[in-house]
C-alpha cells in the first residue's frame, strides 16, 4: 500500500474515506494529516472532511500551489463541522470547509466566523426506488410522486434545507403530505436506501453516484432547484479575528485556491490522479461525482448565503435563535484582492469569468 496513504477505519460501504499520509499525532476527532514541509514558508493548516467535494484541497497541495505563494500547508482531517469548529476555536487550525447550514448555525450561536471563499457547492441528488417512477414519462418526474412516500434526508447537511425547500416549492405540506426522516449520516441515508427501507433519500457524492450505478432514479439535483439557482454548500470558513490578524495569509490561501479551481476545470485527468492519492474511490466513480453536477467555486458567494440563510428561515430552522445579518459574516475583500492580484498577472479567460461571476454573487443591499 502507498505510503501516502492511511485508511480511516470507516464502515465498507465508507471504504471510500479520504486517506493520507501521517506526519504527526492526529486530533480528536482527525483521522490524519499531511504537511508540506517545505522551509522558509509560513504554516497554515486546513482542515477538511473525508469529501470528494473537498478536492481543491488536494489539488492545491499536490500541484505546489499553496507553496507557490508561500504557505507551508498541513492538512488534518476531520469527522464534522463541530470537532472543525472546536480546532479553529482553539488556534489548532487556520480554516476549515464548514457546510453552509452548520455555518450559519454557528454564528446565530454567537462563534465568530467568517465566510472568505467556496470550497464546492451542489453534488447532491434526491435518488428514488424505480418503483416510484415506474410507467412515468421521465419529462414528467416531479417531487409530487413521492406524495404519501417516506424519503430520508440527512439531518444538519446542506441538502437537507434545499430538497426541503424545493419540496415545499413544489406544494408538498412537508408534514402531511410525505413521510421525511432524519438520518445522522449520509452512510445511514445510503444503507436505508439501499436496503429498501425507503422510498427515496438525498444523497451527496460518492454515495451518489453509487446509488444510480445501482439502478436508483435520479428524481432532482440540487442544482436544479430554482429557488437556489445552484446553492451553495461548503465554505472557507476562519474567525474574524485570523483574517484581522493576518490578512496577506488568507489571501495567499485564496489565491491558492482560485488556482485549484481553475486547475481542476482545465485538468481533467490530473486532478482526479492528485485526489485519488487521497480518496480511496474507484478513479471512474471520482470522475463521475466531481464533473457532474458538482461545482467547485471558491467565491464567497455572499448573495446565495442569504438566500440559504432566508431558506433555513422560512423552514423554521433559525426559530429561536438570534436574528442576525449573515452577510456580516461574509468576508469579500480577501477574495476580490486575491482574484485581483491573479488576474492582473495573467487575465486569462478563466480569471475574467471568476471576475463576472462575482459582480453577481455579492449581496445587493437596497
């Protein structure tokens, strides 16, 4: 076995776990860590969840751009957003990739976060049994099939509040009109579908991919919910107070991020080499759930974190917690300096279309 490699000791059906080289003793709550170990650098730590939507990550170690512009990166794994918020919290690590729902969680709660990129949004399905379709057109599948069915969607995830959302856009009374239960994981959503127990289940890569190679419906992606028009999921997420601290590191991460992003549009193949070194998942099933329907955007996204943040809202999610601005969490300027500074020194086309997309992601303010 690959000496690069450390498999995390999950269930079979989570053979397909991140795996890693270890260079040190792991966190509660980390599976492993790598580090670049390079000299004259500064040290910055990410941490990260066992996703094959995390890949900018490995692709900007693996390429050397987190080196190139002057990080000394170590990246430590994690099981959840919560054991991440404790390891920013306590200065063990400098940014962590939290889910849109957990992050706008967290700072109702009062933690002092702040949004300064994308890490991926979208890569979720709603998969159903093919009972539930069976004689139906496939240009008449609608969410109004799984009227009086049972679905499970996993509870805190970010697909949760968009199928949610899009079930309630569709008409459905999410009380009366189906059956939707909770699951803690997105392990225990799969095994309940896969066992029949269900009618459906969302369900995010690589357990999508698996479901429909097992003959499971693809009945909506999330990126064609229109209320969400492409919602995000996972953000660069730190405290305020590292980005106040120490901005040029931030910016020097972003950087490295935006050069991810463009790297793993325009490199195919390698960028599914560099995550392989990482994910223990079939090369062909990694393509697969990272080119389709997943989007790996490291803007901010600030308009469409108020657009999830009035969704979890308007489904009750927020009731009892403090009313806050979620766009004072969203932090702008370290990404705008960073995609300047790249596009300035080489405005190819991909910097000119990051640069379109964010006239149109920052929030409105009337």
């Amino acid at each position: 076995m690959n000496k690069r490699k450390l498999t995390a000791a999950l269930s079979i059906l989570l053979a397909l776990s991140l795996t890693a080289c270890h260079s040190g003793t792991s966190e509660t709550g980390a599976f492993s860590e790598v580090s670049e170990n390079s000299s004259g650098l500064t040290p910055f730590t990410i941490g990260h969840l066992p996703a094959t939507g995390h890949i900018l990550f490995f692709i900007g170690y693996e390429e050397g751009f987190f080196a190139d512009e002057g990080l000394d990166v170590t990246l430590k794994q994690f099981d959840n957003n919560t054991a991440e918020l404790a390891a920013l919290e306590a200065g063990k690590i400098d940014v962590a990739p939290i889910n849109a729902t957990n992050l706008i969680n967290f700072v109702s709660e009062g933690h002092k976060l702040t949004s300064i990129g994308g890490v991926m949004s979208d890569g979720h399905a709603l998969v159903v049994n093919k009972s539930v379709v069976e004689g139906v057109d496939p240009k008449d599948y609608s969410l109004e099939l799984l009227k009086g069915k049972t679905i499970v969607l996993q509870a805190g995830s970010t697909y949760d509040v968009e199928f949610r959302m899009a079930l309630k856009e569709a008409g459905l009374d999410l009380e009366n009109d189906l059956n939707i239960v909770s699951a803690d994981s997105g392990t225990s959503a799969y095994n309940a579908l896969n066992n029949g127990e269900i009618a459906g289940a969302a369900v995010y890569a690589p357990f999508r991919q698996k479901a429909i190679d097992a003959g499971f419906i693809p009945l909506l992606y999330c990126d064609e919910i229109e209320y969400f028009e492409d919602p995000i999921c996972c953000r660069s997420v730190t405290l305020e107070e590292n980005v106040s601290a120490d901005p040029d590191k931030y910016e020097a991460y972003t950087r490295a991020m935006i050069r991810a992003a463009e790297f793993l549009e325009q490199n195919h193949a390698k960028s599914i080499e560099d995550a392989g070194k990482y994910l223990d998942i079939d090369a062909e099933l990694l393509e697969k759930d990272t080119y389709n329907h997943s989007i790996n955007n490291p803007d901010p996204d600030e308009a469409k974190t108020v657009t999830f943040y009035n969704a979890m809202k308007e489904l009750g999610y927020l009731d009892g917690k403090a009313d806050i601005n979620i766009s004072d969490y969203v932090n702008n300027d370290i990404y705008e300096n960073a995609l300047d500074k790249l596009s300035e020194s080489n405005p190819d086309n991909y910097y000119k279309k990051l640069l379109e997309y964010h006239e149109n992601a920052v929030a409105q303010t009337s």
